[in-house]
C-alpha cells in the first residue's frame, strides 16, 4: 500500500460528462491505498481462507428482479464480447450478455479458467460491491470513498484531464489500458492487451499508484447520487471545502429508469479496458459511473484503502 498525505483539491470536471459536474473543493484526509487493484491470485487467497462463495456463483432471486427471464435465474455473469461491425452505442446488448458460469474463476464463462488464460497477476472481475467489501473486511481495510479514489488517482496533479497529465498518449506512449480504435468491433490494441493487462503494466502516477485509470472500473464506497453535494457560500466571494465526502444514500442510489428494481447503485471510478475515444470517454480521474451493487462484470474491480496513519 501506499500512504497518501490528506489534501485538498478541486473535484469533478466540467470538460466532458454532465455527472462530473460541478467543480468542487473538496479535502481528505491522509490514508493507505493500494497499490494496485486486488488481483485474482489476492482474492483466491481470501476465498481459500475462508470459502467465501461470490454472488455470481449464486443463483439470483426471482423476487428481487421482476420479470426476469427463467435463464437468467441460474449463476453466472456479465461478460463483454466484440461485434462483428459498427451497432447504435445506445444499445449495450450488442456486446454484453448474461453467461452462465462466469464468475471470478472463470471470468469468460465456464469454458474460461485464471490458468489457462494467465490472469493470476490481473486484476480479479466478476466480483459485485458486496464481493469486494467482504475481501476489504478480511482484509482488515476497506473500500475508497469517491474522493479518495479522484484524489489519488490525480497522483497530484491539480486540474490535470489524466492520471499524468493532459495528453492521453504523451509522445505516443501508451499510459493505460483503454480501448484504442472504434468501439465495440475494432481494438487496434496499440496497448498490448485485448482485455485486462497485468497490474503494473504501465507507469505508475504521482503517488506511485498503478491502473488507476483504465484496465477495469473500480468500485467505492459511495452510494451513488446524480446531484453532487457544493460547499454553502461563507460569502459572496468564497466556498469553503467540503471534508471527506461521502456518496448519498440507498434511496437516492435507485435507477429512475428501473423503479422495479429495489436495488441501489455504487460509484465505480477510473474507466477500464472498455473505454474508447468513441464510447465512455471515462479513463480520467474525475469520471464517475453507477453500478447496482449486485452486477459483476468482466470489467469491474476494487482496489483497497486504509484511512489514518
């Protein structure tokens, strides 16, 4: 882990998504993070330990999904699969589909293993919030607020587009893994890597931190809210900082376009392997996404944090 001195920052953007808005001073105070995101050969030590069985492994709830389809009432997953050619991007079924049998161990399907496919040293997916905050808990740490994760990502760079800076490709190098070419049907993978890389496959950031940006989305601890929280005006000149913010509440967290579901939604931060120039422009510090907290994918993982000296 890495200890990162508290601080104070400007939070948020108003370059490029509606939810990143509005700017924000906000302040944390110092804590450990780690370096890198939980790998699968972490988690299988975790899950050797104390036989934990992760929600993909679990068959879901008829009661707690409404209308769902009797194959899907069956364990599995999420996992992202090219197009053959270009689809409307509105349109996310094109390139993800339910599997059964994905999960953690598999995390292509059943067909897939950590073994054959070398993904010991990758990130761990399929893991849903609950799954990460039961190996942060055995862990004796915790998971990021979403401050804590934007401040650490910036690695100390104040108003910088990038974990390094505000070029995405500084002379041509490539400083994360994102989707290069057009998504979803064409990666030219001038990063190396088709899906997840190895951590610490690219430059660190200021803070010594790896894959804070791209490789997978990570989730938080934040519930997620559309209406982000400003200082109130000490006066007409000035704000003051907001101390360690937290995300709202479950209630607030629920899909406006889902009100069947009564399941809330999780901030997950800094994009992934998915991300391109043409599709979720997210592999910057201050993007931010909604997750429900019982959704695993092949492109979602966690990374820990512990708050004090």
């Amino acid at each position: 882990m890495r200890w990162i001195e508290g601080g104070a920052f400007t939070m948020g953007s108003l370059s490029w998504y509606p939810e990143e808005a509005p700017l924000r001073r906000v302040s944390v105070d110092g804590f450990w993070i780690d370096e890198t995101p939980v790998t699968a050969r972490e988690f299988a030590r975790f899950v050797d330990a104390t036989g934990y069985v992760t929600t993909a492994q679990i068959a879901p709830d008829p009661k707690d999904y409404p209308g769902i389809l009797p194959e899907h009432v069956v364990p599995g997953s999420l996992v992202f699969t090219k197009t053959t050619g270009p689809v409307p991007l509105t349109e996310y079924h094109h390139w993800w589909s339910f599997v059964h049998g994905a999960d953690w161990r598999h995390p292509l399907g059943p067909d897939s293993d950590l073994d054959s496919l070398d993904l010991w040293d990758h990130p761990v997916v399929q893991v849903t919030w609950h799954d990460a905050a039961a190996y942060a808990k055995w862990a004796g740490k915790d998971l990021p607020s979403e401050a804590e994760h934007e401040f650490a990502a910036r690695g100390g760079l104040e108003g910088a587009e990038f974990a390094w800076g505000d070029e995405l490709a500084p002379g041509g190098q490539m400083m994360a893994n994102y989707w290069q070419g057009l998504f979803p049907f064409a990666n030219t993978r001038e990063d190396g890597w088709e899906r997840t890389s190895p951590v610490r496959s690219f430059p660190a950031n200021g803070y010594g931190l790896f894959d804070m940006i791209g490789n997978v989305w990570e989730w938080t601890q934040d519930w997620w809210q559309d209406n982000l929280p400003t200082a109130k005006k000490k006066h007409a000149q000035a704000c003051c900082t907001i101390p360690n913010p937290r995300g709202g509440t479950l209630k607030a967290s629920l899909d406006p376009f889902q009100p069947e579901v009564r399941i809330g939604r999780k901030v997950l931060k800094g994009g992934s392997h998915l991300c391109a120039a043409n599709h979720c422009q997210r592999y910057r510090p201050a993007a931010r996404h909604p997750e429900m907290i019982d959704t695993s994918t092949s492109h979602i993982g966690f990374r820990c944090v512990v708050r004090g000296g």
